[in-house]
C-alpha cells in the first residue's frame, strides 16, 4: 500500500520541513527534466498500444476518451468558475485540463491483481495512456493564452492549430518511418535487440527537438509518434526489450519529479490553502470524474459496481505535475496563479494518497465479487494490459 509516488513525496514533504521551499528558479530548472520525462511517457504509453489488440475494447476506449474526458473538463471548468470567481477564463480552463488525464502507475497495485479482469483493468490502461495525450493541446493553448493575454483569441487559436498540425505531421514521419526502418534492420540481422531499444529511444527525442525546430507541438510530436511507432512494427510484442530503455529512463524522472512536488508543494499550499481550493479537490476526485465516467458507460452493460470502480480509479499525478511546472512561470507571479498551482497540487497530494492506500483494498473487494457473481460483460476476452508502473511487483497471486 505504500507505493513509490507516496514515499518521494513524503521524503520530499519532510525535507521541506528542514530546507524550505526550493526557489522558483531551481523550480523552473526542474522543469527541463520534467518536460523529458512527460516526452518520455507520452511516447510511451502511445508506444505500447498494439492496434489489433484494442479492437475489442475500442466502443468503450473511444466512450472514455470523447465523452468522458471532455465532459471531466467541461465539469471541471464549471467548479473552477464556481469556487474562483475572479479566476481569468483561460486560468479556469488550464486547472479543469490539467487535472483531467489520469495516471494508472499510481494504482499499480489493482492493475496488478489479477482478481480485477483484464478488461477493466485494460480500459483503466488505455485511458490513462491516451487523456493526457488528448488533452495536452487544451493545456498548452491555455498556458500560450495566459502568457500572450493581449493576443485575439481567434488568432491564438489559429497560431495553436499551426503549431498542432506541425506536431502531428513531425510525429507522423518520426514514429513511422522510425519503426520501418528498425523493422527493416530486424529483418536484415542490422541490428540486436539492445541497438533497437537504443533505436526506439531516439525516436521520441528526435520526434522533440524536430518539432521544436519547425516551431510544431513537440509533446504532440512525441504523441503521434509513439502511435506511428505502434502502427508501423508489430515485433514490438515479440520483442518486449524494445520499450525497455524509454520506461528505464522515464521512472527516474518521474521519481524525482515527485520527490520536488513533496519538496516545493507542502511549504506552497500551506500558506494558501482554504475551503475553496479543499473543495475543489474532493469534488474533482470524488464527484467530477465518476460523474463523467459513469455518462460515458451508459448502455455499455456494464454493472454499476463495475461503473464505480472505474470512476474511482482515475488518479491523478505525473502528468498533472508535469502540467503545472510548464505553467508555473506563467502563473506564479500572480495570486490568482498561485491559488491554481495549490488547488492543482493539493489535488494531486489528496489522489496520491487516496488511490494508493485504496487501490489494493478495493481490488480485493471488487475482485471477490466479480468471482462470485460472474458477469458477462466485465469477464469478457481482452489482452493483459503492460503497466507503466515504477517499482513494479508480482501481480497478486503469481510465484515470485
């Protein structure tokens, strides 16, 4: 139950106590390492989807995705507006999609047991892998409207729409013509499975900087790239290495990430954290997000416990993080900035908290009642999701 985000941000929470908040400059610094590991797992997580593999689960990974996210957003937009009144429409918007995406790593311990079926725990999988993708335009629009206020929105929007067609043409040709020609190389004997993991590494960094240079969405970029990689190979599931390095390299990443966010978070929300933003955060998790969920499974034939598990199960943590250290200049000058990054955070420390204590419990609960009621729809075939999860251990019940 104690799960490695919960002791880098304790570690990070007592250190606070003895060094105090690190300043905004070592913050922003930070922020080049968080921006890798956010390229990192994106790609990722696109990476590791096989196609074929979802054909299945794609009626209720395309609900989650096109009704659920947008409705989190919509939902979360409209508390944003009730609790901070005198928060600017792009502030209110950047909070309710920076908190959309979800992170399964941070309920590893119920993608791990295999009590729960595969199928939720592969559309837990999916979800997570896909909403931060979907949402990260959203995000980096609002953040580009904040800095750039004196801007018309139609021509910020139209300068985003740019900048997003760049990133997928850039991640298009990266991810595709990246898989073709280590697939080529794998066919020829060119090259061994250690040189194409090196290989599959340098896709999501060239996928980056190319983007960066044309003046594309580099996190789009990276995104599409991870789709072109997973559309364009299928020795990937064969060959499981391939991945090996980009997740190697993203878990410490991550791991630091929220040793800082325990380090800078605590000092930071203690001074400015009231009903408000305590409001805001129990709603978001305990509210907007089962509500979505569960408009979105409507007609699905999925039994309402399984509804409810679901809904849960959405926390919120690296992504999230990563949100709010690129909109941390932007915001942090200002006090209405500061409310949203404390709202933001005390958030992500609440599910951090709250899904980890929880996620091996109720496993075992919901776990037991699939077992004895058998339902249909919940039991049906789906392949065994990989989890991006740090620290990873043997799922529940198999030989060590």
């Amino acid at each position: 139950m104690l799960t490695a985000p919960i002791t880098f941000v304790i570690v990070g929470a007592v250190a606070s106590l003895f060094l105090g908040a690190p300043s905004l400059e070592l913050t922003l610094q930070i922020r080049v390492a968080a921006e890798l590991g956010l390229a990192l797992v994106l790609f990722h997580d696109a990476a590791r989807v096989r196609p074929r593999q979802i054909a299945g689960d794609l009626g209720l990974l395309l609900r989650v995705l096109l009704i659920a996210v947008p409705v989190s957003v919509g939902l979360g937009y409209a508390l944003a507006v009730w609790l901070f009144p005198d928060a600017p429409v792009m502030v209110a918007l950047l909070l309710a999609t920076a908190l959309a995406p979800t992170d399964a790593g941070l309920g590893s311990a119920m993608m791990s047991n295999q009590a729960v079926p595969v199928r939720i725990r592969r559309l837990l999988n999916l979800e997570s892998g896909f909403n931060d993708g979907l949402v990260t335009p959203v995000v980096l629009f609002a953040i580009a409207a904040i800095e750039g206020a004196q801007l018309h929105v139609a021509v910020s929007l139209g300068h985003a729409l740019l900048e997003l067609g760049g990133g997928i043409l850039v991640g298009v040709a990266v991810g595709v013509l990246g898989g073709l020609l280590l697939s080529w190389s794998r066919n020829r004997n060119l090259s061994t499975p250690h040189t194409r993991a090196l290989g599959v590494l340098g896709i999501p960094i060239l996928a980056y900087f190319l983007a960066a240079v044309v003046g594309a969405e580099p996190f789009i970029s990276v995104f599409v790239a991870g789709l072109g990689f997973a559309g364009s190979t299928a020795w990937t599931e064969e060959e499981s290495s391939s991945l090996g390095l980009t997740e190697a390299l993203s878990e410490p990443l991550g791991m630091a990430v929220w040793l800082v966010f325990g380090l800078a978070a605590t000092p930071f929300m203690l001074t400015r954290i009231g009903w408000p933003e305590i409001g805001f955060a129990l709603l978001s998790l305990v509210v907007v997000r089962p509500l979505a969920l569960g408009l979105s499974l409507l007609g699905t034939h999925l039994r309402w416990q399984s509804v409810a598990f679901v809904g849960w199960f959405g926390p919120r943590g690296l992504v999230t993080i990563i949100f709010v250290l690129l909109a941390l200049e932007s915001l942090e000058p200002v006090e209405i900035g500061r409310q949203v990054i404390a709202t933001a955070a005390l958030t992500v420390l609440l599910s951090v908290l709250a899904h980890g204590l929880t996620a091996e419990p109720l496993a075992s609960r919901y776990g037991a009642w699939v077992t004895r009621v058998q339902p249909e729809v919940e039991l049906a075939n789906a392949a065994e999701p990989q989890v991006r999860a740090p620290w990873r251990r043997p799922p529940t019940g198999a030989k060590p």
